[in-house]
C-alpha cells in the first residue's frame, strides 16, 4: 500500500488553517502534517496495537491524525472506561504501547512495553516512521455491564458517510457535546478534520453554560449531540450565545418536540437527526424536520445503506458497519446476510418508520410490553416539559407499573400549577397512548441524569 493512502488522515490536513479548540489551549491541526505531539516517538509506534489513553480530548485529538497509518491498532479509551476492565481489555486488543498525556492517571494496565506521552505543543517530526499499514481503529461499546465489546472500524468505513451528509456554504466550525473517543463524537471529529474545519472540544464536568458560551466565543456552525444534551442546552440561558447554521441530532430518538423546539430557537438552521451506532456505522441522515424517518429508506438502497426490518427491528448493512469485535470467542457482528441486528425497534406509521425503543428496554405491565421512550416522546410534547424519564416501579400485581420524572422548562412553580401541569401530561398521555403505557405516577424532578454517552442513564428494576 501506498505511503500516502495508508496515511491519509495527515495527508487530508497539509493545508489545514483550523483548529482544536479545548477550554484553555489550542492545537493547530494544520502543524500535524509535518509535526508531532507524541514526544518524538512516532516512529517507535509504527507497527504497533496503541492504547490511546490520555485523559484529555485535546490529546487524543492529535494522536489520532498522527496513528492513523502507522499503528496496527488504535484503541481508543473513553473516559468513563472502568478501571477495572483496562487489563483485560489491553489483554484482548494485545496492545503492546500506551499513549497517555501528563493527567493520565497510572494504572497497571499500562506496563505496556512503550509509553508515549502526547502533548499539546506540536513540534518537527524528527524521524519518519519504519512502516506504514492500514490502522484498525477500535471503539468500546457502551450501556454494557460487563466488560465492553470492541468494536474494529478502519477510516474508510469511518469516514464514508461524511461524503453523503448535508452541506452548507461558508467557513465551518465544528462543535459537539459529545467526547470524541465514542463513535458520536469521533465522527464530527473526523467532519472537522476531513472537511478542513475547526473543532471545539467538550470538557468531562464543565458546567452546561460555560460550554455555550465557548461555543459562542470561537463562532460555531455546526453542532452536534444526543436529543438529552440539546434538551439541558436549550435549558440554560447561554443557548442565545450561538447560532450555528446546522443542528445534528443523534444517539437517541429524536422526537418531534426536541425538533420543534430547536427550530424554534435557530429558525435560521438546517436541522438534521441521524441514526448512527458503533457496530452499524451513520445509516442515515433526517432533515424534513420530522421524528422517525420515511418508509422508503427501507424500500430502496440509499448511498450503499441496506435496510430492513425483521421482528419489528431495524437491521442495516453497509460499506459503513464495523468488520467485527476484536477479540477471541466474540459473536458474529452480522448475521449471515451481512446485517447488523440493532435492536432499535421501529413501528409503521403510514409512509414513515418511528423508533419505538430498544428491545432490551421494554417495561412489561402484567406481561403487555411498553417501550419508554414512546412514552416519553407523549410527554415531551406538554408545553411546560423540557425533559422526561419513563421508568418502571415493581408492582405485586401486575409486576411494574410506568412512572415518569420530568423536568420542566422554568422553576417549579406553585403547588396548584404544579397539580395542574400534572393533570395536563396525564391528559395528554391518556389521549394519546393505551391505557397500561399511562404513567401511574408523575414527579417532577429539577433535572435528571445523563451518561457519558449524552444518553438518558436508564436504570430499570
């Protein structure tokens, strides 16, 4: 293989003017495509399976261009990662270096042959590597109890999407809440890089404005995050800080009343929601403003994506899906057709398919099955509701019965509009929903809790 096809990520950014942009540093990605942030030790890692430890986005950035094309393998760590699942993960990967920065935490994972340590300055490369191969890189599952599954893409399956998605005229800014070491965040990343455009990073912890406002500050274009870190941005006061000329929606069914209310607050935008998953690769993009996504999407091949339903679940095959989990003794990715069961469950609706819920998620009430989130998507239409959690409660009768937290656009108000609002969201659920997907009980909580992942943290039982 070619030098330059093996490297082409640096090769994509010779002539780069952007940036990445973290809360109190930059890199300019351009520097990388004759310099290096791995302490000089490129050359040391050609060849290698990497575990790309460091604690901060604005190292793994860079060490993602520079590896792609000189490693064997690039794990990529997030940083919600268990600690005690590192061992068996760099085991099962057969990492042989470690890529951390100054804040990586120690850990016996790491007594790795090589350590490399990134940092921010960019400086001469001054070795070139032994050798060049086609990089695998490797994305952790989420949601997992257990160890997580590793997930085995290479940059065309990657980057083969971006090609398809939507464009817009003018200089572009990358912004996305979420971590670039998940599959969301690593393919806005790869957007931005490909596409010759800056990216501003999130930050594990920073507080909701002041990421808003960093946004602002470096003039956003394009943003990106789940439908539960859209709902507790436009929550904040400092969403009038930005105006990006696209939204993107992804990670978790996009309801009509999260579309709706960003239109309203960025009339000026394009608003897309995308159905994405690590093994399965971006299958699609939506921008009719509409949740769910047109029946023909199934009917007909689109941009090489295959789709179908079996047993009311979404399968997908496609240039796009990963070539397997790493690891001896892991189950098939596809099945022998080619398709990535998904588990997304879809129902009909005239000529649309609307996601109902995950097949692991369902709620049975006295063995009649309720998926949450089509309840949630009822209750997120009440005016006064920004956000909501559809859960179980144990029941000695009918085993579960639905209750629902929700959070509400302003402050609590009075205990007789507090009752009311209650009565309306039930209301609207018996008008719209069988009587056993009813929520039994309505709280309103100030906030509820959202995973690394960008996605409702969902704990039933």
């Amino acid at each position: 293989m070619a030098r330059a096809e093996a490297r082409a990520l640096r090769h994509r950014i010779a002539n780069a003017s952007s940036f990445f942009f973290d809360r109190s540093a930059e890199v300019a990605i351009g520097h990388l495509a004759g310099g290096t942030s791995l302490d000089g030790k490129l050359a040391q890692l050609a060849g290698r399976s990497v575990l790309l430890a460091a604690s901060g986005q604005l190292g793994a950035a860079p060490a993602l261009v520079e590896l792609d094309g000189v490693a064997r393998r690039v794990v990529i760590l997030p940083p919600d990662v268990d600690p005690a699942h590192l061992a068996e993960l760099a085991a099962t990967a057969e990492t042989d270096a470690v890529v951390v920065d100054v804040a990586t935490p120690p850990h016996a994972a790491f007594d790795l042959p090589l350590r490399v340590e990134v940092t921010p300055v960019i400086t001469a490369m001054p070795e070139t590597p032994a050798a060049v191969c086609r990089t695998e890189w490797v994305l952790l599952t989420s949601g997992t109890t257990g160890v997580p599954k590793m997930v085995a893409h290479d940059l065309s399956t990657l980057t083969a999407p971006i090609g398809a998605g939507r464009r817009l005229d003018g200089p572009v800014v990358w912004g996305t809440f979420y971590d670039i070491r998940r599959y969301g965040g690593l393919q806005i990343f790869l957007r931005a890089v490909v596409g010759g455009a800056s990216l501003v990073l999130s930050h594990s912890g920073e507080p909701v404005a002041e990421h808003l406002q960093r946004l602002g500050r470096h003039q956003v274009t394009h943003l990106s995050g789940t439908p539960s870190h859209w709902r507790r941005a436009l929550m904040s006061p400092a969403i009038k800080q930005i105006s990006p000329r696209y939204v993107r929606l992804s990670g978790e069914i996009a309801d009509q009343a999260i579309l709706d209310n960003l239109k309203a607050a960025f009339p000026e935008a394009a608003v897309g929601h995308a159905y994405a998953s690590t093994e399965a690769g971006v299958a699609f993009e939506v921008n009719d403003g509409l949740a769910g996504f047109p029946a023909e999407f199934v009917e007909h091949e689109r941009d090489g994506v295959e789709m179908k339903v079996v047993d009311g679940a979404l399968r997908i095959r496609s240039p796009r899906i990963a070539s397997g989990y790493v690891g001896a003794g892991q189950p098939a990715l596809t099945d022998r057709d080619g398709f990535v069961d998904t588990g997304d469950m879809l129902e009909r609706d005239g000529e649309r398919y609307l996601f109902a819920g995950r097949r692991g998620g369902i709620i049975n009430i006295g063995g009649l099955k309720v998926h949450p989130e089509e309840v949630e998507a009822v209750i997120n239409r009440h005016p006064q509701v920004r956000m909501s959690l559809v859960r179980p409660k144990k029941n000695p009768v009918t085993g579960s019965i639905v209750i629902a937290d929700v959070v509400l656009r302003s402050d609590i108000p009075g205990a007789d509009e507090l009752s009311r609002v209650k009565t309306d969201i039930l209301k609207l659920c018996h008008g719209a929903l069988p009587r056993h997907k009813v929520p039994a009980a309505i709280s309103i909580v100030p906030a509820l809790d959202v995973a690394a992942t960008g996605k409702l943290s969902r704990r039933h039982g």
